[in-house]
C-alpha cells in the first residue's frame, strides 16, 4: 500500500510540476493540517530532534511521517517505524573536552555555568596559572585550552608558546579583557587559534569554541580589523 501511495505522490508532484523540495513542503503541511484535524498536533520540536539525530532534512522526514499516516500510528510509534525503515543508527555527538584556565574564581565558575547549559561541550578541567595548565594537559584528554590571556605568572603570549611548543596540535582559545589589536595579534602569532574578549555574549563564545574546537580560527570582529586578512574569523 505504501508503495503504490508513495508512486501515486510521485504522479502529483510531476503532474504539478514541483521540485522534490517543494512536494516535501506540500506533503508535509498536508500531514500536519491531516493530524490536527484528527488528534492533538505533534510537537514539531520533537520532530526536528529527530531528522537531526537520523541526519535528514526536517521536510523528508515529515513526508516519511505522511507515507505513513493511513496505517494510523501514534506519534512515538511512526518514529519507530521510521528509524526502523531508515537503519537507524543513533548519531553521537562529538563532545568537546575543555580545561578552562583563569586566575579567576568568579570567572571559571561562570564559565563552568554557561558550558553546562549545552550537550556538546564539557568541562574537563580547570587551571588557575599556566603551571598548572601544563600540568594538567600532559594528563590528555582535552580537545580545547580556554586561556585568559592576562594572569600572574607564566601567561600570556610566552605560556602560548610553551603549550604550543608541547602540543603543537592543540585547539586555543584565548579569552580575554583587552581589546587591544596587538594584544590579540601577539596571541594568535605566538600560537593561540582564536581570541574572543571577555564581554561577548554567551552565544559568540559557544560558537568560537566549537569553531576552533574542529579547526577554524575565531577572532573577535572587535579585534579583527585590526588583524591580518590571513587570521580571518
């Protein structure tokens, strides 16, 4: 039945003219509208969540949902047929490992407080002085160093170079006050991969971690005019 459902769609769409993109837009509000009509409307948010972990368009999972609509699934149960039809395999997200390093207290708890509000990033640790982030990343097991740039102390652009120098392969982000070009310039030349300062908001600092977490360089567009074209952000 589904076969010769999905072929009579198929019929539609050429008939109508339409790209795949947009019969999966038409079949989709169809399945929404037919379900409100008949039961409480499914929460899309619950739907969104799960093309992503499947790993497809929201609009083709909805019009897998709509194939098999006439056979009168609930909700929780259309999902399992559907992972089912799929091969599903959950998708793990990459956790990001973070050691924080600032002098700081007040500071590193804030950042342990934003950092746990999201899934894919962790904290694996945290380090008040650059000694004691040396220390603790020859343990391993850090995908990221979020550096202050200013604390008493090995820091700064020399601490930059000493961690470079041990793991050359290391993701830093440095995280600091100073807006100052040259200050942000003297990190990324001594080897840092990003530089955001301190009064970001919440949003822009998630995103640089996880850019620079997976290769990207990140420089604070306050900064950034000042800096090469080469250390683009």
């Amino acid at each position: 039945m589904r076969n010769a459902f999905a072929k009579a769609l198929r019929k539609v769409r050429k008939a109508r003219g339409l790209t795949q993109e947009d019969f999966s837009l038409v079949s989709s509000r169809t399945y929404i509208s037919t379900l409100e009509r008949g039961k409480k409307s499914p929460t899309l948010d619950k739907m969104q969540l799960l093309s992503k972990v499947l790993g497809i368009h929201p609009l083709s999972l909805l019009t897998q949902t709509y194939l098999y609509f006439n056979n009168n699934y609930d909700l929780d149960k259309l999902f399992d047929r559907i992972r089912a039809d799929l091969h599903f395999t959950p998708l793990q997200t990459p956790m990001i490992r973070v050691l924080i390093t600032d002098d700081h207290a007040i500071m590193r708890e804030g950042l342990k407080q934003l950092l746990g509000l999201v899934d894919d990033i962790a904290i694996a640790g945290e380090a008040t002085d650059g000694p004691e982030a040396i220390a603790r990343l020859d343990h391993g097991d850090i995908d990221l160093l979020l550096l202050d740039m200013s604390m008493p102390g090995l820091s700064g652009k020399d601490l930059i170079a000493v961690i470079r120098s041990h793991h050359p392969d290391l993701p830093i982000l440095v995280l600091s006050m100073h807006l100052e070009p040259r200050i942000a310039r003297s990190a990324l030349d001594a080897g840092a991969n990003g530089y955001v300062t301190k009064d970001r908001d919440p949003e822009a600092l998630l995103d640089a971690i996880r850019h620079v977490a997976t290769g990207g360089s990140f420089i604070d567009p306050k900064v950034a005019g000042e800096i090469d074209a080469d250390f683009g952000y």
